[in-house]
C-alpha cells in the first residue's frame, strides 16, 4: 500500500467591491484598511489618472503615521520610514519599461520588512510576489464617487476579508 496527500486550498482568490463616496471617505477607508498591513503585504493599485490611487494610499499612510505622501512628478519610488517602512511606487513612467522596478528599484528586496503600494503596476506585480492585493480603482457616478475592486491573490490575501 502507498499514500498520497494532496494539500488543499478551498480559494485562492477573493473579490470585493466597494462604493466610495468622496475623497474624504477614500481616505478613512485607505486608514482603516492600513491598520491591517504588516510588512511583506504588497498592494498593486489600478485605474485612470485622478481616479484616486495616491489619495489610498495616503490614507494607508496615516494609519502608519505617514503623512507626507504626494503624487511626485519626477521620484517614481519614495521610502516612506514608519515602524513598518512604506514603500510607494508610481510607475507610470515605466510603463515602457516595467522591469526597471527589479534592476533599479530592488523592490524584490524591500518587500521582506516593507509594505510596498504600487501605483500602474499591474504589468509587474506576479514577479514581485504570488501574494498580492489589486485594487482596481473607476469613476462611479458624478463627480467624486469611485468604486474600488479588490482581487486578493495567493496565501496572504486569497481569503482576507475588507
Ligand atoms: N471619491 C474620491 N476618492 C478619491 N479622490 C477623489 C474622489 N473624488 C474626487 N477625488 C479627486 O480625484 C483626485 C484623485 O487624485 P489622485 O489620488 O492623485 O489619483 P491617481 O493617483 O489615481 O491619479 C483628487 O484630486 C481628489 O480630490
Ligand atoms: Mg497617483
């Protein structure tokens, strides 16, 4: 006679849709959800320009005593230092060249003892980790409602609960 076990994970994948009213209400809910964040969590933020990426993560920002996030011009990667490091990424520039994030950034390497908040990095986010939590950001209705998806992927994020 012989075994065979299998290890089995009912999901690894979760789904969650929010309404977000204004931007006030964008950044209560970027704080609420940063008080769950420890270090190793990767986040990948999507969406339209305005459609609110940077005001989440100020949010998450405050939750970690961080209050100095902006949406610079010309710094693509900004560590942001708190009991548990920030790291923002907006890597709009390098859509052309996704894979600069790695060979100049060493996101790889900050990930272990940082959150890491990617801003445009869906093309890049499965080399970094299998663990990840995308947040698909749209334009609701008029003016300042938004709507935000999230697709939680891997161990970490396939069962969380928002
Ligand atoms: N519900 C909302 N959530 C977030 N931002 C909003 C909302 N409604 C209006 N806004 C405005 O949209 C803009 C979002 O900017 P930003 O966070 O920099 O977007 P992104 O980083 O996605 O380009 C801000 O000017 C903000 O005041
Ligand atoms: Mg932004």
């Amino acid at each position: 006679m012989h075994w065979a076990s299998f290890l089995f994970q009912p999901t690894n994948l979760s789904l969650v849709a929010l309404l977000i009213s204004d931007p006030a209400s964008m950044h209560e809910w970027g704080e609420e959800f940063g008080k769950e964040l420890r270090a190793g969590d990767l986040i990948v933020l999507t969406g339209p320009l305005g459609a609110g990426k940077t005001a989440l993560v100020q949010g998450i920002g405050k939750a970690l005593g961080i209050l100095d996030i902006t949406s610079p011009t010309f710094v693509i990667s900004r560590v942001h230092h708190a009991a548990i490091p920030l790291v923002h990424v907006d890597a709009y520039r390098l859509l052309d060249n996704p894979m600069a994030l790695f060979d100049d950034l060493d996101l790889d390497t900050l990930l272990d003892t940082s959150i890491v908040c990617i801003e445009w990095g869906s093309e890049v986010v499965e080399r970094l980790s299998h663990d990840y939590l995308e947040l698909a950001l749209e334009y609701g209705a008029g003016e300042s409602e938004r709507t935000i998806t999230a697709t939680g992927h891997g161990q970490r994020w396939g069962q969380f609960q928002l």
